[in-house]
C-alpha cells in the first residue's frame, strides 16, 4: 500500500482545474489547491466592483474540480445566467459572495461549499486581503487589473517588464502551511502573468518555496497568449517562473503530441502560437510524452472555430504526476 502523499497545485482557471480533476481519481492523494486572488474580470470582477468582495470565480473552479457531489450540485455552481440583470454571472460566483457577506469571512465561505460540494482536499485562497495585479511594460506603461492584462487594449506586441501586487498583501497562513507540507508543487498550466506569477507576488509565499522539500513540478504551456508570453519558449517560461519564485524548478512536463491544424488556425487568428520548447539545462528533469487532451483534439475536428480546443488531458497529466511521487 502506498504512503499518503501531500500534493499542492498552484495557480488559476482552467489549467488547474484540469489538473485537479486528474489527481482526484487516486484517493490516498492529500490535495490543496492554492488559488490566486487578482481575479478582476467578468462575473467576478463585477461582483467584486459591486459587493467589495474577494473574487470568487478561480475558486469555485477548484471547488468543483476536487467536488464528490452528484451532478446537479456541480451544475448549480456552474450555471451562468444567460438573460436579466444577472446575464453573464455564475451562480456558484453569488453563493460564494452570499455566504462571504452572511459569515463575514471569505474563507469561511469556502469552507461552507467545500463541505457541500463534500469536496477531496482543501481550496486555499492565496490571501484574503484585496489586491489587484499590475503590469509594468517595457515602454514604462502600467496596466492596472488582472482582466486588462488578460485582454490586452494596448499593442501585446510590447513585453512586460515586471508584474506586481498593488497593495501589498500577506499570504493566507494555510497557504504556507501547505507549501512547507507538501512531498510535490504542481505549477500551471495556466497563463504565466495572470493565473501563476500573481500567487508568487503575495509576501511569504516564494520564501515558503525557498523552505521546502517538496518537488517543484511545471506544466509547460501548449500555447503562447498574446500580451504576455508571445514568441517565449517552454526554457524561458521556465526561467522567469524562477526568478519569482526565488528557487529552481526541479520537473517540466512536455507535450509532444502534434496539436491539431483546424484548431491552431483559430489560435493563429487571436496571435496565439503553439509554445517552443527550447533547450534546457540538465539540472531539470524533462518528461516528454502525450499529454493531450483527446476529447479536445475530437471536437476541434467538429468544431475549427470553437477556442480553447487545445487543452491537456486530466488523466495523462496525472498519471504522470502519480508516477513521479511513487515510481
């Protein structure tokens, strides 16, 4: 019988997601998810303009990526409004800030969905004090909020200098406690400015990295995002994730399968490229193999326009991840 393991992901969106959903199926797995708080778009960013709460929406998808409930409880917290003056919201994104406004605390809301979602692990917001994300671009502009930095309105073309926290903030304790517990740190996939570098950028977290024994995983990105990684490779992705994080990444997982044409086209038209790997440094383990997400690659054939076709498969990544802490 294998030894319980403790297994952190960190970051954002849909990349964790996918990576929860994953490692969810091996039940002696002890996860957390660490999730960034920058958040400032769509339903949550009005939420958060609107109620001055924490955002909830990166948070609810860890929620029902780790969720044992029955479908009609994952679909409450996935509905979107389609019409009214809700039009564009996610429920689960109201119960979150309903429960926030009638405990007064946002981490007591999610301890309040993650048993009714009878979750298997723990969410851990990375800080539950408000901030929002900058970015300095190399012209010396500065872009304020995650969503701006997201969708860039200004030329993508210029390279961020340097992100950073405004105001600073402290990290959630549980945060920290979980980093310095854990045997592995998965990070990504995810957009590098937006979903993972704002999680590094909140005061004890990457001193929490330097501190700990566990394993420092990357999954590396199938694709570039305009604005923010345009032209990097998988080495250089790497390279400024360490220089947040103040220490080395010890595992890089690589996709080699061949990325379907109908949806690349689709990708080429929004200046989203396929990511090169470039040449890394011995001192960090490379595992190359198939991480593709077959259902995605079967409805890009169906569907050339449909976006986010191109994503990594739940189980490939976890299986290797699984390897990696007991083979």
């Amino acid at each position: 019988m294998n030894i319980a393991k403790q297994v952190v992901c960190l970051g954002g969106g849909t990349g964790t997601f996918t990576v929860l959903r994953g490692l969810k199926q091996y039940p002696h797995l002890h996860l957390s998810s660490i999730v960034t708080m920058s958040d400032s778009g769509g339903s949550t960013g009005k939420l958060r303009n609107d109620l001055r709460v924490l955002p909830p929406g990166d948070v609810r998808q860890s929620l029902i990526a780790l969720s044992e409930e029955d479908d009609l409880m994952q679909q409450i917290f996935t509905y979107r409004f389609e019409e009214g003056d809700l039009r564009g919201h996610n429920l689960g994104n109201i119960i979150l800030v309903g429960l926030e406004k009638i405990t007064g605390s946002f981490q007591a809301a999610v301890n309040k969905v993650s048993d009714l979602l009878a979750i298997r692990g723990k969410v851990i917001p990375v800080t539950l004090q408000k901030t929002d994300l900058v970015a300095e671009l190399e012209d010396g502009e500065l872009i304020f909020g995650e969503t701006n930095i997201d969708e860039p309105s200004y030329n993508g073309q210029i390279k961020i200098k340097r992100v950073f926290l405004s105001p600073k903030v402290q990290a959630n304790e549980d945060a920290i406690l979980a980093l310095h517990q854990a045997d592995m740190i998965v990070i990504g996939p995810g957009d590098l400015y937006t979903s993972i570098i704002p999680n590094l950028l909140v005061v004890g977290v990457p001193e929490a990295f330097q501190k700990t024994a566990a394993m420092v995983v990357y999954i590396a990105n199938l694709m570039t995002k305009y604005g923010q990684t345009d032209g990097m490779t998988a080495v250089q992705h790497v390279t400024l994730l360490e220089r947040y994080l103040g220490r080395k990444v010890d595992v890089v997982l690589w996709n080699t399968r061949k990325l379907p044409q109908q949806a690349l086209k689709k990708y080429a038209a929004e200046k989203e490229f396929p990511v090169q790997k470039g040449v890394f440094p011995r001192r960090i383990q490379v595992i190359e193999g198939d991480f593709l997400s077959d259902d995605a690659i079967e409805k890009s054939k169906a569907d050339p326009l449909k976006r986010s076709l191109i994503r990594h498969s739940s189980q490939k990544l976890a299986g290797q991840l699984y390897t990696l802490l007991y083979g």
